[in-house]
C-alpha cells in the first residue's frame, strides 16, 4: 500500500511540475549566470566534428552502394505489396524516378539535408541563448543526436531525424515570432511524414504536442486542432503498421531497388527483417538481449544518463522540472525495448527529445541555471557527454566522439597521402 500511494505522489508531483509550464513567461538569460568564456567554441567545434563523421559515413556508404540498415531503412517501399514504412519509400522512390537520380542518392542527400537543417537549428538557439552554459551542456548530453550519431558512426540515423527536425522547427518559431504559424504547420506536416516513414515517431508525438505548447502558446482552438491531427496521424500509423508488419518474401520489396540499379546488399538488413513482422519481435528481443544479459549495458548508460542529467538539473532553478522531464520522455519510448533491439537508439530517442524540450524551456525563461557552473565541473560534464556513448544496440562505446572524430580525420589524411 505505501508503494502505492508514493507512486500516486510522484505522479501527482510530476503533473503539477508540468503544470507549471503554463504560467507566464520570463525573457531567457535575465538572470543566469556568464557562461565559461570557452564552452561556446568547444560546443561549435563538437557540432563541426559530429557533422564531419556523419557526412563522411554517408559519402562512404554512396561509395560502397549503400547501407543495409543506414539507407535500406529508408527504401523499404509499397510498389509491389503494402508494408509499413512503405508508402514513404515509395514516395521517395518515385520522386527519383521523376528527378532521373538513383534511390540510394536521393537518400544519402536527404539524410544529409535533414541533419544539416537540424544542426543549423540548434546553432541558432545556441546563439539566440548567448552560448549559456546550460544550453550547451544539454546539447552535448550522451544520447542526444550530436553525440549519439557521432560516436556511432552515424548507425542511429533513421527516419527519427524527420520527427527531430519537426520538433527542432517549433524552436524556431519560438525565437522568431514572425514565423510562428509557418513553423508550427511545417513542423506538424514533418510530424506526419516522420510517422508514415518509421514507426518510431509514434512514440515522440507526446513530446511533439508539449513541445509544440511551450514553444507556440497556441490557443484553445489551435491546440485541440493540432492535437487533433497528430493523434489521427498516430492511431493511423499504428493501424497501417499492425495491418501489413510483414511481408512473406522480402524479395517482393527490393525487386524495384533492383530494377533501379541498386546492389542486392542493401536488401539484407532492413528489408530482409520485414519477413520476421511482430510476432517474433518479444522472443527475439528475450534471446538477443535478456537470456544473454545483453540488457545491463543499456541499463548501465541509462542510470549513469540519469545521474548526470539530474545533476545537471542541480544548477538549474527547477530542479524537480527538469527530472519530471527526463521521466516523461522516458515513458513513451519503453515499450520500443520489448519489441526491437536497438536499445541505445532508444535512449537516443529519449535523449533528444529531452534536450529540445529543454532548450525550449530555457529559451521561454522557465529555466536558467541558478548559480554559476565552474570551469571544473563544465569539463566533468563535457568529458560526460563526449567520452563515452550508448551504442546502438547494446554495450557502451568508450571514448565515443572524442575518440571517433580524431580517429576518423587521420585515417581520411592517411587516405589523401
């Protein structure tokens, strides 16, 4: 019974923290401290480097004809036989036919773009809030996209980078007032796209409609008609992904990949998985991970991401906001751990859209860091967020972008020589 009724409080703890994010708002940065003179550079470097590896795989993918999981995702396609994630690479397939490129260029170009227009928006908010320490510290969390897709050579980036960028697009009509509505019908059309495209982003919509509330301030009409549209656009994709979750040959998918000149090597990963569908998704996550103990690397990376997340929070003015937050982005990912594997990717899932619901608190002024952070603990936490990563699926990879990024330079040096 006391366990029941402490969970009844925190719940009840974590309603009212939310709450509060309806009351008025204050200008960022009236009051937080002067960041470290050398976090803003540092944080514009990281941004540099995690671009250079995650350009630089996709180039190399081009080269090889494609990744089986990095671009073949992306081209599972309905031309011959509906499947979920098939009406986008559909669309994508035909939209190269009509621009006379291959599937695969059209791709790799549209990964970059994605997450060029992703970084370019975390850059403005980063100088929009003056390169407050705050700011930079949770883009640089472990997790989050930049380090995340850095440290894993670029293997989390899915179709979750449209979902990304649809959040990442309410930011900006948070700082720019003049482009409010445009931004918010963008962002809600890349909401939509993201669901038709991977399933996964059914999963971020909870996160999307908060972030859509803080950011925008939409009225009562406005907010119901946003809700509105994005939960039909949610049940829709979790119909359409139930009803065709499978194929009996996957080799009726890549025939058009085929056709097109494409290399039967990217059929092999994602698209060969389409023949598994759900039904075997439990057992096989209950074989890969649990029966082989594969699940305490994750674990490990989510307890030392909470820690260091919370005591982050610490500085802040709410700290108690901050961990409602990390746990309210957490609850809507954890039934993607009982059907797939790919369990670093979900605390990526997580991590990213915590940091952008922060960075749009911080930009509204509900919160700023209470006291200043020394230059020592700035360094603990970048050596936290850069040293080491969750890896894609299970485990922990040591030296993460701090060591893939100089790793990666000399070998291209090595190469030109």
């Amino acid at each position: 019974m006391k366990r029941v009724t402490l969970l009844v409080e925190r719940s009840v703890g974590i309603v009212q923290e939310i709450a509060t994010l309806g009351l008025p708002l204050r200008r960022a940065n009236d009051l937080s401290p002067a960041p470290a003179v050398w976090l803003g550079p540092i944080t514009v470097l990281v941004l540099l480097a995690a671009s250079y590896l995650v350009v630089g795989r996709i180039f190399e993918d081009l080269t090889l004809g494609g990744h089986e999981w990095r671009q073949g995702g992306w081209l599972i396609n309905s031309l011959n036989e509906p499947v979920r994630r098939g009406l986008f690479g559909a669309f994508i397939i035909r939209t190269a036919d009509g621009l006379g490129l291959s599937p695969l260029v059209l791709v790799a170009f549209l990964q970059i773009g994605l997450f060029a227009a992703l970084v370019g928006i975390v850059s403005m908010v980063l100088h929009h809030l003056r390169y407050d320490a705050l700011a930079c510290l949770l883009v640089l969390l472990p997790g989050v996209f930049v380090s995340f897709w850095g440290a894993t050579s670029a293997d989390g980036m899915r179709q979750e980078q449209i979902a990304f960028l649809a959040m990442a697009a309410l930011l900006v009509g948070q700082v720019q007032r003049r482009v409010r509505n445009s931004s918010g019908m963008v962002a809600v059309g890349l909401m939509m796209l993201a669901v038709s495209a991977h399933e996964v982003a059914i999963h971020l919509l909870p996160g999307f409609l908060l972030l859509y509330w803080i950011c925008l301030r939409p009225g009562r009409i406005e907010a119901g008609v946003v809700a509105a549209l994005v939960i039909a656009t949610g049940l829709a994709g979790v119909t359409y992904t139930v009803a065709f979750s499978s194929v009996e040959d996957a080799r009726v998918i890549c025939e058009p990949l085929l056709e097109r000149g494409l290399v039967p090597e990217i059929c092999a990963g994602a698209i060969g998985h389409l023949e598994s569908g759900f039904d075997g998704a439990a057992p096989y996550v209950y074989d890969k991970i649990i029966l082989n103990l594969a699940f305490l690397g994750p674990i490990v990376s989510l307890l030392i991401i909470r820690y260091g997340t919370f005591r982050l929070g610490s500085f802040t003015t709410q700290p108690r906001l901050v961990r409602s937050l990390w746990w309210c982005t957490m609850l809507p990912v954890l039934p993607l751990y009982l059907v797939a594997i790919d369990w670093g990717r979900w605390i990526s899932l997580q991590m990213t859209s915590f940091a952008l619901l922060m960075l749009a608190l911080a930009i509204a002024g509900k919160v700023r860091l209470c006291r200043p952070v020394g230059d020592r603990a700035i360094l603990v936490f970048f050596l936290f967020g850069l040293a080491w990563s969750p890896d894609l699926i299970t485990g922990i990879r040591l030296g993460g972008l701090l060591k893939e990024f100089p790793a990666s330079f000399l070998e291209s040096v090595a190469a030109v020589d």
